[in-house]
C-alpha cells in the first residue's frame, strides 16, 4: 500500500488516536464502510457504544453534524406521551456548563445554525457549521448529552413553549387536529395511536422526575449516532470526538414494549366539527413499514395518484369535477407498519361526501386496472428526482444517512430506494392496491364547519369504538 493511502486508512488513524487518547476514555473500533455513490461513508463505535458515520465532502468549507437518538413517541407510555418532544425543547436549555441561552449564542457566534425535530421513531440535533468550527459542535453536544440541568423552572418554562405549540399546530388547526383523530381511530395497541406532541394533559403534567428518567434512560452515548459530513480531516474528527464523548457511561436501554397493531376488519369513521370554511375529508390504510419490499410500490402508486398537477387525484379533484381546492397523499415512513393517507379539501359549495365518492373511485381503478406505463415512468423519474436533489448539500446527505440508519441500520439506503423504484412495474401497483386499499381496513375522519356535524364525541358518528403528527 502507497505511503499516503496508509497514512489514511481507517484501521492506521484509529490506532493513533487510541494511542494519543487520554487514560480511561473509551477507545475507539473501525465497523467498516458503506458506498454512497461515488462516495464512502466509514463506521466507527467508542467503547461506550457512541455510533459514528463520517463522509468527507470537501466540496464546500463546510460541516453538517447531526446527533440521533434511538428515542421517538413510540417510546413513552400512556400518561407520558409528549416527553420525546418536550426533550427536543430542554435540550437547547440550560447545562451545568451553559447558561441559558448561551448555545444557541456560541453558535451564532461562529456562523452556525441549529436545529431539531422529533417523531415517532426518533429525534435528532443539528448543526451546519464552518469546516473549522467542528469542535465547537462536538463539545456542545457532548455537553448536552450528559448535563442537562432538568430543576423544576427549566421544565416549566419549556412545558409552557410545548403546550403553546400544541395549541398553535393541533388545537388552532384543522388540517393537524384531524391528522390526530386519524391516528387515534386508525391504531388501537401500537403506540404510533398518540401524538408525538404529546396529549396536552400528559404534558401539564410532567414533573422534573419524569424528565431525569428520560433522559438518563435514552441520552446515553449507547442509544445515539454522530453523523458528520463535510470538509473534515476524518483522524482529527475521531481525536474530537474521542475526547468529547470517550468519558461518557452507557446507560441501559429498556427493551421495547411496543405491542403490534392487530388486522383492523371494519371501517372506522368519525365525524367532527372545527373552524373550517369549507368539508375536509381524510382517509387512512393500514400500510407498510418503511423497510418492506412493498413500501416502495405504495410510493409509486401515491405518486401515480397524488404527486403533482398531472396525477390522477388532481386531475379527478381539483382540474375536472372542480370540488376540491387541495389533496395530498403520504406513505407512513416508519420502522412498524404505518398509514397510507389521503386527504382534500372541499371548495365552496362541495361536500366531504362528493370528495371521498371520487377518492373512492379513483382507488378503485388501482384495484381493478394496470396504471400506464407512461404514468409509472412519470412517477419514478419525480421520486428520483427528488431523492437526488436531497442529497445535494452536506445537510442533505448527513441527514439521509442518519435517518436510514437510524430507521433501517443502512446509511445507503436511499440508493437502495432508488433501485427499488426503478424495479416497480404496473402489475406491482395493481397488487399493492389490492392488498393495502381495502375499505373494511380503513380509517375515515369527515370535517364539517361548525354547526354542520355532531360533537367529535358522539357516538352516532363512530362505526367502531374506538390522534398524531410531527413535532419539529
């Protein structure tokens, strides 16, 4: 091997950081790599279980350095639902070394930018910054990671910014409370049923004791994963992160409890009055997970079906019949089976009834006939498009790698999505809609304006006894 390819190679640099390490830190292990393109991303773990994933981008004088964490609301409990979202809140707070405040300023400080945001499967911490910053990153979030000052006004004051922000995207609106009521009808058992902002009782609620649990249970080195890209010198970074991370104690991370959605064998409606001017109306199919074969076919048929002015639900909504002013659809992109959503709302003059007989039908046509070639074509040329464009810039990639590794356990996956797009054929979407679009497996949620419909509660408008959205 050339002098210079030894001087780099992965085994050679751990080895000297291992043997410039302070007494006692964690040493750190060599995992391998992953192609991702015509690039490579490296895996390496500290003795504490710390993941890292380190792509060199040196396009740009830039980093993108993001902290996930294996904690999402599938996580929490019923009475404790929200504190995966309240910890996305307290951890820009205060530290034992950091007042409040004072992170956000030292990053500003040093022409960085931050950000955050929570879901079902995960939460994540981030910060785009100049190549030459990267240790301030590292010591931040080292810091954050093990002292968070969790007394009783730091969890007050952000209790208070989470119940407002609660009120402002599910109470104060339509379009995130129904998406609520959805996933409440839709799931019985699993956890995905509660709202990863949390029910605003459980949220009132919550007691610095809880916080302490939390975060000594999941922010540990053990249940995270460091992903940098950008213009680093990849020694160095592991010497950085070695010393920021290498005294931090693992922690034992309970076994999940999630309990598995049962088959739902009826049609599950409800319907709900809310300040709207017009009839909303939502529909959801028990689909997925994000790592079936079959996710990727959902993700064709939805963009046949709702991806863009030419799909078929515009065409049929919004261009011919005119009873729509907007729709949407979404494949659930979750580690457990998720939803298949579609949703519109009605223009003036129109009714929830007239939205979902032509929704009906056009998932109808799915079952019963072969999409166009030219339409499936159409579909993955604009699914291509749009995972090539998000990993254009340093944040792109780094969060694509943390997301599938995180969600799936492979940084590479959007290629292996991208392959799986392009194997998709008519019949494969014919079979899906069969298998997943099935009515008595559906869950429905009709809006009316106020005074056009009972009270969400009543109980002549649920054909079964029997909430949720992104918090960022």
């Amino acid at each position: 091997m050339p002098e210079q390819d030894l001087k780099h190679a992965p085994s050679e640099m751990v080895a000297r950081v291992n043997a410039a390490a302070a007494a006692g830190t964690a040493k750190v292990t060599y995992e391998g790599e992953h192609a991702f393109a015509s690039e490579t991303v490296r895996r390496y773990t500290l003795e504490n279980g710390l993941k890292v994933l380190l792509l060199v981008d040196a396009s740009a004088p830039v980093v993108s350095y993001f902290t996930w964490y294996g904690v999402g609301s599938r996580h929490e409990r019923p009475g404790k639902t929200g504190l995966a979202h309240l910890f996305e809140h307290l951890m820009f707070n205060e530290t034992e070394n950091l007042k409040a405040g004072e992170f956000d300023r030292k990053l500003e400080e040093n022409g960085a930018e931050s950000n955050a945001a929570t879901w079902v499967d995960w939460t994540y911490y981030y910060e785009a910054l100049p190549a030459d910053r990267l240790s301030l990153a590292i010591e931040l979030e080292s810091d954050r990671m093990s002292r968070l000052v969790l007394r009783e006004p730091q969890v007050k004051s952000e209790k208070e910014v989470v119940a407002n922000e609660r009120r402002y995207r599910v109470d104060d609106d339509v379009e995130g409370a129904a998406s609520e009521l959805l996933y409440k009808l839709a799931f019985t058992k699993h956890p995905y049923q509660w709202p990863t902002n949390g029910w605003m009782a459980d949220i009132e609620g919550f007691t610095p004791e809880d916080c302490e649990l939390f975060y000594r249970t999941y922010y540990a080195p053990n249940n995270a994963l460091v992903v940098i890209v950008g213009d680093i010198d990849e020694e160095k970074a592991l010497g950085l992160l070695q010393t920021g991370y290498g005294a931090h104690k693992s922690a034992v991370i309970p076994p999940e409890d999630a309990q598995p959605e049962p088959p739902q064998t009826e049609e599950r409606v409800l319907e709900v009055r809310k300040p709207t001017a017009t009839d909303k109306f939502f529909v959801a199919y028990h689909g997925p997970a994000l790592g079936d074969a079959d996710h990727a076919v959902l993700t064709i048929m939805n963009e046949v079906l709702c991806g863009g002015r030419a799909s078929r639900l515009h065409r049929a909504l919004v261009i011919d019949a005119e009873i729509a002013s907007e729709m949407r659809g979404w494949v659930g992109t979750f580690r457990d089976p998720g939803l298949y959503e579609v949703s519109a709302s009605a223009r003036a003059g129109h009714t929830a009834a007239e939205l979902q007989d032509v929704i009906d039908a056009e998932l109808a046509k799915l079952r019963n006939e072969v999409v166009t070639s030219d339409e499936i074509e159409r579909a993955k040329a604009r699914l291509e498009l749009s995972v090539l464009q998000s990993l254009e810039s340093t944040s792109g990639k780094a969060e694509q790698i943390g997301f599938y590794e995180t969600v799936l356990g492979d940084p590479s996956a959007a290629f292996r999505r991208l392959e799986a797009y392009r194997r998709v054929t008519p019949s494969d979407v014919r079979r899906a809609a069969r298998r997943y679009l099935a009515p008595n497996s559906r869950s429905i949620v009709r809006v009316f304006p106020d005074g056009e419909a009972p009270d969400e509660g009543d109980d002549e408008n649920e054909t079964d006894e029997t909430d949720h959205e992104a918090a960022e």
